[in-house]
C-alpha cells in the first residue's frame, strides 16, 4: 500500500450515532448494526480514514 500524502479523517460521533440508530432499531445498536453502505459511503466521498469517537466504554454515571 502506498502512503498517502494528504490522507483524509472523517470523525464520527459514534455514541450520538447509535443513540439514533437504536431509536430507529427499537433496542439497543452496536457497531455491529452499521450497516456496510454508510461505510461505503465516505469511502466514495475520498475520506482515506474513519475516526469512531466515543466508542469506549463508560461508567454508570455516564449519560
């Protein structure tokens, strides 16, 4: 694989994400229910790297 010299980061708000997404689903959503074709999607709009933000776990105090 090559380097790129000008790579480009998409960041998503991963928590907001599934909080929407589980709405949608009626339970809960995981990474695993993203479906393929979002992925897909920012790849056919040039973004070289996908930043996940606040996939880490929290406490309970955590919203």
């Amino acid at each position: 694989m090559t380097a790129l010299l000008n790579p480009s980061l998409y960041q998503v708000n991963t928590r907001v994400w599934l909080r929407q997404l589980s709405q949608q689903l009626n339970r809960p959503a995981t990474l695993d229910d993203i479906a393929d074709a979002a992925l897909d999607e920012w790849i056919s709009l040039g973004f070289d790297w996908i930043y996940f933000l606040g996939v880490w776990q929290t406490g309970t105090a955590a919203p």
